[in-house]
C-alpha cells in the first residue's frame, strides 16, 4: 500500500528482493541540485535518476530565484554554477547548515579554475614509487599584463622545448576556457590571447586516460588524443593550430585495438596514491584527471588537467557508482550522530 506516494514496509521487502538493494524509505535522502542545463541534461540521465530513487534518493532542483535557506531540507546539495554571486550563497549555506553536506566547497572548487593552481598539488606530491612516476609537464604561465609580442622571448628565457599547448589559464566552464592550440614555434605564439598557461608537449601516443573520482572510487576510460609529433615534423611545420577540447571531443578508445604498451592502465596502486593525495590536498569528492604515458615508458605519467564534476554521464556504470556514494554520504553522517550521541 502506498501513502502518498511513500512505499508500505511490504512492498519495501518486495523491491529490495527484486533488485538486491537497500532502499532507505524509512529516511528519504533529498539532494539538491544547481546545475546548468546542458550538465543537469548529461547527468541526471533517467537511467540513474530511476535508479537513485528505487533506492530513496530524490533529486530536487534548486530555485535560483529563492533564497535557498528557504528551500529543502536538504541532505546533500550538488552543484555546479560559476559566478561569485552562487559562490557567496553557497559558502554561507554551508557555514550556516552544517548537517547539510555540500558537493564540493566553492573555495576548493576555485582552486582548479587556474591552470597555474591546479598542478600544483600534483607538482608537490612528486609522487614516485615502485608502481611509477606522475609528474606535470613544464610549463609557463603568461599573465594578462604581458605584451603578447614577448611571449618568444618568455619561452626562450624559460628554456621550453617546442611544441608548446596553449590553453587559457582560467577555467570558467565557458567553450572558450577549453579552447587549446599547439604551437610548432615560439614566435606564432604571439597571436595567442594571455592570460594564458603554456606546456611542453609529451609524445603519449595519442592516448589519454581520463580517470573519474567519485569519492574513494575511481574508474579509468582511454580516449584518443593528439598523436606523436616527430622531430622531422616539428621542423618543417610552423605556427598555431587549433584544436577542440581534447578530452572531451575524442572517441572513447575502450574498445579499440590499441598497442598493449600504450593502452595498458596506469598501476592501480598508483591511481589509488595518487586520488587519495589529491582528494586530501584539493578537499574534493567529485574531480577526474587527465593522465598520459610519455611514449616509450611503462611508468612514466603526466597530470595534464584536473576537472571538478566533470561529464560523469560519459563514464561506464556511473548510475551505481553515484548511488553508492550518496548513501554512503548519508550513512557516514548518521553514524557519526551516533557516536557524538
């Protein structure tokens, strides 16, 4: 029998017999969500959405036009919004509703909105061990007060190895904060828009891994990506070229028939090290990072972007992975009430 659409104890044994999961009728998890269109389309598929509610989880979305102590209660808030505006709001919600948990805190969000900032942790870290080594490609960064006709002398001074990528140093959420050109000589960087962060470009074997952390889970997908640049081409072609958004744009390279010394994942223990340091140093649940093997090497990786609540949509078996970590979220919060009790 249902009540107002709640599930009576009976049908409750019944469903959770059927599909082998706990639901949580008894204790409603209400998340709250402030995403964008285009990423509330991409992530609250029905596919998870049903899922999450077969197991108690209601998704609500958040009124922008109310102020949002008004609104709830909440369990959980997701959220995804630029602007310093939602920024204030959410600080001040979380600072104020403490048993509300908040995915992520907008000042460790920040932090991954410089590309300057974003490695640093990984640069720190110099994480090397027996499983192998992540680093950051070198890399300088153009601030918006220089002369983009200084950037040749910039480079030379800094002694970077051509080619170069050249990606806008803040991240936004906006096409053109992805925007990403490879320059085959320092003097056609000139044309290129500061403020701007420039990297040496790792022959990887035109192979990316993009590696989703969704709390302490972590899922690995290959996606192509730009190919090996030989000497012999780096010295007959010039200029910038432009390219999409690599990691996103590319086909999935899961299924393809790849060289197993390229395609092989990175260690597991490592991609475990390494998302339990990030997690800790950045103070995020929800991020990915994109990793590549410099061809040639078996343990030899570089960190070339982090994202914060990336397209999660696109990663395999996303619908379980989140369900998982919602309520365990809920269930963290409610033994700790327990203890403190």
């Amino acid at each position: 029998m249902r009540l107002n659409g709640e599930i009576s104890s009976g049908e409750e044994e019944e469903e959770e017999k059927q599909t082998g999961t706990t639901t949580f009728s008894s204790q409603k998890v209400v998340v709250g969500y402030a995403l964008t269109s285009k990423k509330k389309k991409s992530f609250l598929q029905p596919s998870f959405t049903g899922l999450a509610q077969n197991r108690g989880i209601n998704f609500v979305a958040i009124d922008l036009n109310k102020p949002l102590p008004e609104q709830g209660p909440f369990d959980i808030i997701l959220h995804k919004l630029s602007g310093e505006v939602w920024r204030e709001i959410i600080e001040d919600y979380r600072e104020k509703h403490p048993e509300v948990t908040v995915l992520d805190p907008p000042d460790a969000i920040q932090h991954l909105h410089n590309r300057q900032s974003m490695l640093q942790d990984v640069l720190d870290l110099n994480l090397s061990d027996c499983h192998g080594k992540v680093g950051v490609p070198r890399q300088l960064v153009i601030t918006k007060e220089k002369d983009p006709s200084s950037i040749p002398y910039e480079v030379t001074k800094a002694g970077m190895k051509l080619p170069l990528v050249a990606k806008p140093l803040v991240v936004d959420g906006t096409a053109k904060s992805h925007e990403l050109f490879l320059a085959y000589d320092e003097f056609s960087l000139s044309a290129v828009e500061p403020p701007l962060v420039l990297q040496e470009f790792v022959n990887h074997g035109g192979l990316l891994f993009k590696i989703y952390i969704v709390g302490e889970t972590i899922k690995v997908v290959r996606r192509f990506s730009l190919p090996n640049i030989s000497k012999r081409e780096l010295s007959k072609v010039a200029g910038v070229f432009r390219f999409p958004r690599v990691s996103c744009a590319a086909a999935s390279a899961d299924d393809a028939d790849l060289d197993p010394n390229i395609a092989e994942h990175p260690p597991r223990p490592l991609l475990e090290r390494l998302a339990r340091e990030l997690r800790h140093r950045l103070g995020l649940h929800l991020f990915n990072i994109d990793m590549i093997r410099e061809y040639g090497t078996k343990d030899v990786f570089y960190v070339i972007d982090i994202n914060y609540f990336p397209g999660y949509g696109k990663m395999p078996g996303y619908e379980h992975v989140f369900t998982d970590f919602l309520l365990s979220l809920v269930e963290s919060k409610c033994s700790n009430k327990k203890l403190a009790a």
